[in-house]
C-alpha cells in the first residue's frame, strides 16, 4: 500500500458523486476508480474514467412504501459491490453516501481498505442516515457543518461553501428547470409548464424531467428526459434563471454559474423523497440570500418577479482546506504502513 495506493471514490447519483468530483485535484494524483449508480452524470464520468456501477437502493424506499423492491435492489448491490471490491481491491475508499454505497463500505473495510467518510454537505442540522450507519466502518469522518459533526460524533469539520464576488456574466433569456439526476418530479415538471402557458414564464425553456418522466409541455418548453453533464454545463452557462429540486449539486452548479435560482424541495408527505432533507438544504440557502423557494404557482411568480432585473448572486464550494487534510492524512498512513 505504501507504495502504489489505490483509491475507490464511492458515490449514489447527484449532488453524492460531483462532491466527490469537486476534489479532483486530490484524488487524481493517484490510482483511483468510482462506483457510482447507472446516471446520465455517472455515465458522463465513465467517458474519462474507470467506473463501476452498483444498483440503487435506500432505506426510504420502504418508507414510501416499496419494501420489496429496495430488497431486491440490495440484494444485487449486495454481490456487485463485494465483485467490485475483489477485482479492484482498493487500499483506500473516499465516499460522500449514500445507500448504495453502503455495501462497498462494507467489503472494502472487511478487505482491509483505509475508510473516509465524508458526510454530505446536504446535511446542514444532523448527520445523514448513511453518515450513521456506515459511521463506524470509518477510519476518518469529515462533517461539512460544525452543527451536524456536533451529533455525528469525532468528525473533522470543512464547510466550503463560499459567495463569489463580483458579478457574473451576460444571460439568455433563458430558463433551466431540471428534476435531477435520476428520480422524475412530476410536481416541479407541471409547476414549470403550467407557468409557461399562463405567461409567468415568457422565457424560453428547457426543462429536464429526470429518467422515465413525462409532462404535457407547451409552446416555449423543450422537455427532455436526460441530459450529460457537459450538456447541463453549458445551459447552465446560458441560463439566466434555474428552476431545480433541492439537491445540493444542482443548487450549487447553479450557484457557480451565477444563475438566478429557485428551488421547489422534493417533500416526503407527498411522496417524493425518502425524507425532507431537501426542504433542511433549501432553507439554508435561503437564509444566506441565495436562492428562493417555491412550492406552488404563486411563490414561483412572486420569485421571479423579485429575481428578474436583480444582480444574480454567485457561490461556489472551495474543497481546498478539506484535500489538504485528506493529502496529510494519506501521507501519514503511507508513512506508517512502510
């Protein structure tokens, strides 16, 4: 291990995998692979990567009412993950959750690999479900808010996010409403064409509905089911205005690209989440002025009637402080596996 390590970077779908992407400058200086879900954004990284798939599953599959089908998804990430792990037998893992990363956590610290856990910066007040249970098989835990390391427990703490002064560039008259990356979001979806065919949206529209979903688009409104992630960089280069589900990834990606944001949370009372800790995310970003929330037709007016002529606020997350950290922590571990 001292003298070639190998990395295994282990990340769900969404927001999970592009923390781990934000800290490339780390784990590129070694061998490195990810296992990932089967996503438009996964299948993107695979094109300059090594990638692995396992199935999706989580525990709030059950919650909604699916016990059977997230068995049987377990089941199967139960023997791909322990395949991946016997083939790559990775000396370390850096994984951001969640549930279908559970079982590589599992088989790699049985293999002997090194774990880092890095809690996900979606969670804001508490320590994740995945950060809880996947918490002891780790050797590190990095919390990415100093009130959720408070109940998680001997947890390094790195918060990156960070406003970008100055003002962003010239826009389109452009709107971006994507659902994310692998769950549909009918709500968000009819929330944006309804907009559209009342005239609260006169902009044009792309509206990307997420793997299997559907919407009666109006004039105006390109819906499309998946888009690459080069493909959402560049519309999100164009966009003056993002309409996204409260994943941290979209927000933030938004965010960088000094785009006009308004998140409508996916809820779990409605059946569209595990739990409701997008509701948890968008209201801290609310509270530091950066993005508006909107859950029906009249909040989304109001919101783009306060965004539009306004300076759009930009904001970025600087991993820097966190890979020196994990680069020391390496070096250390190397040194004492000589």
């Amino acid at each position: 291990m001292a003298r070639d390590p190998k990395f295994c970077l282990a990340a769900s779908g969404g927001g999970h995998v592009r923390q781990l992407l934000d800290l490339k400058p780390f784990w590129s200086e070694y061998d490195h692979f990810f296992v990932t879900e089967d996503t438009a954004l996964g299948r993107s990284i695979a094109h300059g990567e090594t990638v692995e798939f396992v199935p999706h599953f989580a525990l709030g599959q059950a919650r909604l009412g699916s016990p059977l089908k997230m068995l049987r998804a377990a089941l199967r990430n139960i023997w791909t993950s322990l395949r991946i792990v016997r083939r790559h037998k990775p000396d370390y893992v850096i994984t951001t959750g969640a549930g279908s990363q559970v079982f590589v956590v599992l088989w790699a610290r049985l293999h002997g690999s090194r774990i880092v856990l890095i809690d996900s910066f979606a969670r804001f007040d508490a320590p994740s479900a995945f950060a809880r249970l996947a918490g002891p098989l780790a050797h590190v835990r990095v919390s990415q808010s100093s009130v959720a390391a408070q109940k998680w427990g001997s947890a390094a703490v790195f918060n990156p996010l960070k406003v970008i002064e100055g003002q962003g560039p010239e826009k389109e008259p452009l709107v971006f409403a994507t659902v994310g990356a692998t769950l549909p979001f009918p709500r968000l979806s009819n929330l944006v064409a309804q907009a559209k065919r009342k005239g609260i949206l006169h902009e044009q529209v792309i509206l990307q509905v997420g793997q299997g979903g559907s919407v009666d688009a109006p004039g105006g409104v390109l819906a499309v089911e998946e888009l690459t992630f080069d493909e959402i960089k560049g519309l999100l280069a164009r966009a003056s205005i993002v309409i996204c589900h409260g994943g941290t990834g979209s927000i933030v990606t938004a965010l960088q690209n000094f785009c006009h944001v308004i998140v409508v949370p996916r809820r779990f009372e409605l059946g569209e989440h595990y739990d409701n800790h997008q509701e948890e995310i968008t209201a801290a970003f609310v509270q530091r002025g950066l993005v508006r929330m909107a859950d029906d037709e009249v909040e989304l007016e109001k919101a783009l009637n306060e965004l539009r002529g306004a300076p759009a606020v930009g904001a970025t997350t600087d991993p820097t402080e966190l890979m020196d950290f994990l680069r020391t922590w390496v070096a250390r571990e190397q040194l004492s596996a000589r």
